[in-house]
C-alpha cells in the first residue's frame, strides 16, 4: 500500500539547502555573531540576544515544506493555516504555489477542494484531532511537520485525559496550537479541557475551585476556551496544567503553584496529588529566547526592536519582557522601518493595532538591543540591522566587506 503519510523528511536536504540559504540567510547577522553579538557602527551599537529566531521546529517544519514541493513537483501542494508565524516565509512558500487552507470566518477549514491525489502539509504548531481525521478521510498525502515539543504537550493532555483530569491550558484559545493541543483530551470519553490565557482567568478558576465561583459567570468567560459540555462543578475536580509552548514561563509556573495551592484549600494538603497534577511544557527554545532577552535587557539599552508576525505568541511575549527597560519597538518586517522617511511602524505590547511613528531614534550614541521571535528569518533581522543603520546615514558595507 502506498505511503500517504510522513513525518520524517524525503532525504532531500542537498536539493533545498540552496534555495534556502537565498531565501533566508544573512550575512549581517553571521557579522554581528562573529562579533560576540555586538556590532558597533558609527555612534550606533548593536546588541543582539544570544538565542534568537528560527527554533529547531520551525527549521524542521520549512525545510520538510520544501522538501515536500521537491518531492511533489506536480501535485497541488496545500498548507492547513500557515507553516510558522511569519509573513515572509508564508509569501515564499506561496510563491513555490504552495496553496493556504484558512478557516472559515472562526469556523473549520475548507477542505472541500482536497483530492486523494492532492497533498497537505500540516504546520509546525500541529492541526486538530478532528482536522486530522478529516483529512484522513480524503486519502490525501499528509506531511506533517508538527514539531517534538507539541508532541510532548499532545502527549500530556492525553494523559490527563486518558486519568481522569481537566487539562487546564495555559494559552490562547484562538491560537492553532492551542486548539490542536487541547483536542487532544477529546480523544478520551469524558476528556476535558479549559484554557486559560493568563493569570487573571487563572485566578477565576482557583476561585471556582475554592468554592467562591459564579457558574453562569464563569461559563461566560471561557465560553470558547472549553471542552463542548464543561461542568466547572464537576470537571474542576482533578485538573493536569500544561501550557501552550510559547508562553512567558515564569507566568505559566506561577499559573500551576496557584492551582495547586487552590486544590489544596479545597481538599487538603495530603489529597492535593489526587487532584492536581502539572507539567511544564514551555519548550526549550522559548525558554532560550526569554533567558537570552533577560540577560540583553539586564545591560543599559537604549531601544529595544523585537522582530516577528504580529500573531506570533513567543514574538509577543518577548516584546512584553522587554517593554519596562527600554523603549520597546515589536515590528512584523524590516519594511517596517523607512530610512528614507525616518519612521518605523510597530505594534506596541498588548495593543492589536499597528502605529507608525517619526523620529524614533533618539539623537546621540545608542546601544540598540535586537532579537526576533522563532519565526523569524536570519535575512530579516539583517535588513532590520541595516534598515536602522540606514536610518542614521550608515552602511554596513565596509562591515561585510
Ligand atoms: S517555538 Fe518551540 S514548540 Fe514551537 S516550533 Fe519552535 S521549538 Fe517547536
């Protein structure tokens, strides 16, 4: 029978590796790397974060992408959402006709154009159980570049699930890994879900816990961020915390000590195990990046830019641990900056709209702090190195020689 599923790579590293490099390689940031992180131009100097950009997953996920379109020269090549969070690296894959499935209007993706002679790529943050027994059930190919670190989390809430808990997710509930992620526990009769996004719903479901909740209220808030049939009265008994793999860490832990503290109020110290269990799914290379930016911003900065899509959850969150030390700059692209016009147009933390503004950099000598979220491409963080330089009158090229 012919293989229709993949998860392990074509072998065909040698063809892409080319088209890669051009695509996104960057000879300013191998600089600035060579320089101990610290280029120093002019009366400007950059300091780049030690851990920055592409992870091993999104690595992983475009490489098997071009890969697949190798492989696959003359079959349609669909992608379920998008590869990684990343405007530019979305653009190229649909320039190589790589054809984007979106959801319709919050609703399930449209795959009504999906053949059995088709093939479908699956994204790194993975797609639902309910999506993947739909696409299952076409025949299509299915390459499936979801990264070991969702798995892991995948593998959590089945487990809670599969015991009896609530998983309580610390994540978005609109983002693709999060609704793969908490799937997963309605793969069990009787498995549940509830996501939390941050600290404050947290609090509301230690409330409930301890008996100090509103039923209606609490149905309300997290009215899309519930298993079909959630009973806070009953599914609140014993709950397993696991977290979305990008979330601020410290944020997630304090998230699991104040559940447990809460089933301890409620049941007692001795019982807390039989109720709560917990599990720090943060992967290694957003706990990287939050330690490498921690340590960049613990030196005098004078501006901070962090590069990444607006929607990418670890590009976020480095912006928001950098916001209280330095002037805080998240931009989607490098073509945010306009050296010509002396603006940049970025998204400040915790804001859904974009603002531009003009002469954002301060006169005088400058210590400019970058990092990029996962997602982001090497080539990208160049331009932006180059685009601030530029901004300023300067030119990199007697730095790359
Ligand atoms: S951010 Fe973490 S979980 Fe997401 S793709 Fe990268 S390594 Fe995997």
């Amino acid at each position: 029978m012919e293989q229709i599923y993949f998860r392990k790579g074509f072998g065909l590293k040698g063809a892409i590796e080319g088209a890669l490099v051009a695509d996104y390689h960057s000879r300013v940031v191998d600089a600035v790397r060579e320089r101990g992180y610290c280029l120093a131009l002019g009366d400007l100097t950059f300091r780049l974060a030690r851990e920055f950009g592409f992870c091993y997953g999104v690595d992983r996920a475009v490489e098997y992408a071009y890969e697949t379109r190798t492989k696959f020269p003359d079959r349609h090549v669909f992608l379920v959402g998008e590869i990684i969070h990343n405007p530019h690296v979305n653009a190229k894959l649909q320039s190589m006709g790589v054809e984007f499935l979106s959801r319709e209007a919050g609703g399930d993706f449209d795959f009504t154009g999906i053949t059995a002679q088709d093939v479908v790529l699956l994204p790194a943050f993975g797609v639902t159980v309910k999506d993947f027994e739909r696409l299952r059930a076409v025949g299509c190919v299915m390459v499936d570049t979801t990264c070991g670190s969702v798995l892991n989390v995948w593998k959590r809430v089945e487990s809670y699930a599969r015991d009896g808990y609530t998983a309580v997710i610390h994540g978005k509930a609109y983002h693709e890994e999060t609704k793969a992620t908490s799937s997963q526990a309605t793969k069990f009769p009787g498995g549940r879900y509830l996501v939390v996004r941050d600290m404050a719903e947290a609090r509301i479901v230690c409330d409930y816990i301890e008996g100090r909740g509103d039923r209606a209220s609490f149905l309300a808030t997290f009215a899309q961020a519930m298993a079909d049939g959630f009973d806070p009265d009953r599914d609140l008994e014993r709950v397993g915390v696991a977290n979305q793999t990008t979330m601020l860490s410290g944020e997630s832990l304090a998230i699991a000590e104040e559940v447990r503290k809460s089933m301890a109020v409620r049941y007692g110290a001795a019982s807390v195990a039989e109720h709560f269990r917990t599990f720090d799914t943060i992967c290694s290379a957003t706990q990287e990046r939050q330690d490498a930016v921690l340590k960049l911003i613990a030196e005098p900065l004078d501006v901070m830019v962090v590069i990444g899509g607006y929607n990418s959850s670890n590009t976020t969150h480095l912006a928001a641990i950098c916001q209280d030390r330095a002037p805080t700059f998240h931009i989607e692209d490098s073509a945010c900056i306009d050296p010509e016009a002396g603006t940049i147009r970025f998204r400040p933390v915790f804001a859904h709209a974009e603002e531009q503004r003009a002469d954002w950099l301060p006169a005088g000598p400058l210590t400019i702090g970058i990092t990029a979220g996962a997602s982001t491409p090497n080539n990208k963080i160049g331009e932006t190195i180059e685009r601030i330089a530029a901004t300023r009158g300067l030119s990199l090229e007697a730095v790359l020689g």
